[in-house]
C-alpha cells in the first residue's frame, strides 16, 4: 500500500492527537473523575451489598461486580466525552468547522473523536481494573483481553453519543440520552446483577442493548469463566458502532455544511 493510502487511513490522526495535547493540561482531575464513581460503587456495594448477597454462581460479588462497573466506566466515559465534551468543540468552541477548513472531513473528525472516546474508555477502565486486581477481584490472566474489548466498547458508545450530539441544540438535550437509555441500560444489562434474574421479556430486551454484550466478553475475562459467543458479541458492538458513525456523520453534515 502506498504511503498516500496510508495517509488517507489515518486522517483521523489529528483530530486525536489536538485532543490528547488538550486533556494532558486536565489529565490528572479527569483521570480522578472518571474512575472516582465507579471505585466507589466497587467499594461501597462490593462489600457492602456483597456481605449479603455472597456468591454469585461460582465467583464472589465483589468480583462479580467489578467486571460489570468496567464495562460501565467505559460506557459512561465514552458517552460524556462523545455528548459534553464534543458538543463543546461542535458548537461553542466551533472546533470542527475551523478543522473543515483544512483538508479533513466531517467523517476523519468525526472517526477521530469516536477513537478518542475508545481512548479515554480504556484509561478509565484500566485504572479500575489495576484495582480490582490489587483487590483480588481479578481471577484470571486473560484479564488482559479485557483492555482491547474496552476500547471496542468505549469506540461504540462514544458514536452512539457523537449521532445525539450531531442533533443536539443545546447540553440540555443530553439529559434525555442519558435518563432514557443509559441510565436503563446500566441497570438492566448484568451490570450490578445476573441478567437470568430479570423476567424473560426484559432479558430479551437487554440482549438488543451493547453493554449487555460487553458484560458478556468481560465478564468471563475477569473471572476464568469460560468464553462464549465472543463473535457475535463483537459484532454487535461494532454493529452499534457503524449505525452511530453513520448518522453522526448525516446529520453534523448537514449541521455543518448550511
């Protein structure tokens, strides 16, 4: 492949990089905010609730528990810097229409901001995971499988969010995203309980959401449990990844180029 196609394939690059030279100057608070909650739901409601609950199937709550809130920083991490973050530099910075001045296109920032929302996924479910291990929550070594799935997850949630920011007028806007598909994702995808004890219609439901899926690679990673239907699991992910990155990219076209 000649370098000019490499080049192509990496317009994106820059987008991520302007990012990464941004967040260095606030690396330390946002690194603190990110993995603040979900620490604190590991603490607080591993051993806490986890006195009473036990065991779940073969493994112990806390373990149970810290591979869900992962995938949930992950997700949450993602969708903030794909909603808040990027609506800024959409909307009141006008960061992406002075970089349409230049030779890249609305789909290189847009896929940009999509790697960079996988990026900053990984660093926060990273963290979370180092303590889960210096906890003892981590039961296996294939645990490191988790840091690629992360990103995957973080990538798919944060088009996901880029498509809402792309049609979104103002940050109010966002509380509907959040109160009426990521706060109901969370508590119905096996996140803080097995989705075997949900009713079976509800069950189903979880099942067409993408967390649902992440839970399911995670969760045996971090457990020694075995490992099933990665690919279709995968796909899924990816699936939710490639209709977000293609309504983001209608839409802000549109927003962008009246």
């Amino acid at each position: 492949m000649a370098w000019g196609q490499y080049s192509t394939l990496l317009r994106w690059l820059p987008v991520w990089r302007r990012n990464l030279l941004v967040w260095r100057k606030l690396a330390g608070p946002a690194i603190i905010g990110n993995i603040g909650e979900p620490l604190l739901y590991l603490l607080v409601l591993g051993y806490g609730l986890g006195a009473l609950v036990g065991r779940i199937g073969e493994v112990d709550y806390v373990t149970f528990l810290a591979s869900g809130l992962v995938c949930a920083s992950a997700m949450n991490t993602a969708s903030f810097e794909g909603t808040y973050s990027a609506y800024t530099r959409l909307a009141v910075q006008e960061t992406w229409t002075a970089m349409l001045h230049t030779p890249l296109e609305i789909r290189d920032i847009l896929f940009g901001e999509a790697m960079w929302g996988g990026f900053k996924s990984l660093i926060s479910a990273a963290a979370i995971l180092l303590v889960a291990g210096l906890l003892g929550a981590v039961h296996d070594l294939a645990a490191f499988w988790v840091l690629p799935v992360v990103f995957i997850v973080g990538f798919t949630f944060a088009n996901m969010a880029l498509a809402v920011t792309a049609r979104s007028r103002s940050y109010d806007f966002f509380m509907y995203y959040f109160t009426l598909l990521m706060t109901p994702m969370l508590l119905v995808s096996g996140v803080f309980f097995p989705l075997e004890q949900l009713p079976g219609p509800v069950q189903a439901f979880a099942w067409t959401l993408p967390l649902s899926h992440a839970v399911a690679l995670v969760r045996p990673l971090m457990t020694g449990a075995p490992l099933t239907g990665e690919i279709l699991h995968i796909s899924v992910l990816l699936g939710y990844a490639a209709v977000g990155f293609a309504l983001a990219s209608r839409w802000a076209g549109r927003r962008l180029h009246r």
